[in-house]
C-alpha cells in the first residue's frame, strides 16, 4: 500500500497493490482547518488503476454551519445576526 497527500494535505490518496474479494478498511483523520458556512460535502473516490470505468464514489455531509453561527465582530452586524459573538 502507498499513501500520498496533496493540494497542501487536503486531498489523500491511498494506492493498493491488489485487491481481493475481503474488505479492506483504513482510517482517515480530517480537522477542519477554518470555520466554513455552506461548506460543500467531502467524497471519496475509489476506483481501479487499470479500468477507470470500474469506480465506486461515497459521499460525506459534514455539519453544516450558517454564517451567523461563524461570524465575528464587525461581521456579525454586517449581516445582521441576532447574537453578537
């Protein structure tokens, strides 16, 4: 197995030798870097290096934020949030 992150640790890639017909599981640990509002959801892409036409695609909803919920000082009244933070 070969493992490579890029775009600066934001994208993993997780290479097999081969495959069989028993599961084969890993662990990928993410942080949110930065508070996001409307944040796009996270897929994972799994397909065969020989055939790309055999591929399977999961995706991922992380907890969605509102802006009010993230924003900060000057911010806050621009949007005209109910709560100050």
């Amino acid at each position: 197995m070969k493992i490579k992150l890029l775009n600066q640790g934001t994208n993993v890639r997780v290479y097999y030798n081969s495959l069989g017909e028993f599961d084969s599981c890993f662990i990928v640990k993410a942080e949110r870097r930065y508070d996001v509002a409307l944040h796009r959801p996270a897929h994972v892409v799994v397909y065969d290096a020989v055939d790309k036409n055999v591929f399977a695609i999961k995706k991922y909803d992380g907890i969605v934020n509102q802006p009010c919920d993230i924003c900060q000082d000057e911010d806050c009244e621009t949007m005209a949030c109910k709560v100050a933070k």
